[in-house]
C-alpha cells in the first residue's frame, strides 16, 4: 500500500450468504471491532439484505455495497435491480464483474462495461473486478488478460469518474479455492493494472487509484499481502461473514 497516494480499500463480499436477522447480528458484531478504521470499510450483503445494512450501518464509518447491477434504469428484465435503485436505498457502491458473475451468468466484458458506466451515471462507486484462469496463468498470458478485461470495462469513463473505481484483482483460480497467489503475484498483477490505467489516463490518476486483491485474502495472510506497494486492500469472500477475522483484515490495513 501507499497511502501517500491512494486509501486503502477493505471491501466484504457476502455473495449469496445471510438472512435479515443475521445481516444485522454480524454487523452489531463487526461495528465495534472496525470504528475506528482509518482505512475505507465496505461490507456487500445480498440484495435482500441491503436494506437491512444500510439502515444498521447508517452514521457508521462502513458503507454499504451490492453486488451486481443491470445496466438499464428500468424495464422488463425480470430479476435484476437496476444501479438507481441501489442509489436510492442508500446503497454507496457495486462490486461488477465479479469471477462468478463471468462464470455463472454469462457475464461478458462488453456487459462489465455497461453495468459500469450504469452505476456511475448513478451515482455509485465501482469495484470492478479483473483476474485470469488457471490456465491463462499458464500459459502466461496473465498481463494481456487483465490489460483486456481493463481497457474495455473502463471504455467511456472519463478520468474524473475514475476517481469512484475501485479495481479488484481476483485470480479466478484462487476465488474460494483456498489457493492464494503469493504476495509477489499479487503485486505483480496489481502493479500490471496500474500500467495499463496509467497508459489510459496518465501516472497521476493511476497512483490514486485504489487496486484491491480478492483471492482468498484472509486474517493470515493479510499482512504479507497489503505489504506490497500495489497492493491497496481486499475484496474479501468467506472470511468477511466472520467479523473478527474481517476485523483483523481491516486493522491490517491499518497499520
């Protein structure tokens, strides 16, 4: 991290995970152990509990994120919320382009694109996520990979709306396999984002743009990995659902 430049960002994705009554119970949990973060703290329940957090976590130093939108204001696309109705409940931020969102539903870059230009015209921060397969990783071809996904997801966003895009590397073999990239390719790949936006809005923007790493990160290792200079926080999975090791992630980020 270098906090010189740009916030560390400790971000909790809960995917499809907790009811009402335990969104609440798990945030009275964590409330205590993370006021006083200096870093920026966001916890992404599902859309049923958005209510729920927003209401729970109102005047508190943690925001509020979902975890997907559509890229339409309105109309028929029956299951999906659309970017201004997060931002009218309060909602401050959208994880897009998440590792299962690509996998799962068919989630394509041009779509990644979309949703978020969607989500800054309403008025949302972005946390948008990159990251390679195993055997993209094998075949070394890493760099191209997250330059691709990277330079087309932030097509027509302009260097001001920049200043509200979170970018979260997330190897896709490492997305709740237990596997972690070692902080050396976690820096590595961060570091290879940075180049890209650097190449796309110049150094100073890309030295004030936060990059997360979302692969695995935990009480453990959290440390070692928000050790590396390009390394500005987590995107982080199971352990956010635990509020001391999601405590212990943010006092890392902290220090």
């Amino acid at each position: 991290m270098n906090k010189a430049l740009r916030p560390a960002v400790i971000a909790g994705n809960w995917k499809m995970n907790k009811t009402r009554p335990e969104t609440k119970a798990l945030l009275n949990e964590l409330l205590p152990l993370v006021k006083d973060a200096t870093c920026q703290v966001i916890v992404c329940p599902p859309f049923t509990c958005l209510e729920t957090a927003v209401s729970a976590l109102a005047g508190t130093n943690i925001k509020v994120g979902a975890q997907n939108c559509h890229w339409a204001d309105n109309g028929a696309f029956t299951g999906e919320v659309s970017a201004g109705m997060l931002f009218e409940m309060g909602v401050s931020h959208v994880i897009i382009g998440h590792s299962e969102r690509r996998q799962y539903f068919g989630e394509t870059d041009e779509t990644v694109n979309k949703r978020v230009r969607a989500a800054l015209d309403a008025g949302l921060g972005v946390i948008l996520c990159v990251g390679e397969t195993l055997s993209q990783r094998e075949c070394e071809i890493t760099g191209d990979i997250l330059a691709l996904q990277t330079k087309i997801a932030l097509m027509g966003v302009t260097g001001k709306e920049l200043g509200r895009i979170v970018i979260a590397y997330e190897p896709v073999w490492a997305i709740g396999t237990g596997r972690t990239a070692t902080a050396e390719q976690a820096d590595e790949a961060c570091g290879g984002i940075r180049g890209v936006v650097a190449g796309l809005y110049g150094d100073s923007a890309a030295g004030g743009l936060a990059i997360q790493y979302g692969g695995s990160m935990n009480a453990a290792n959290a440390s070692e990995l928000l050790g590396r200079p390009h390394v500005d926080g987590g995107l982080i999975g199971g352990a956010s659902l635990k509020p001391a090791d999601f405590a212990a992630i943010v006092a890392a980020a902290c220090q």
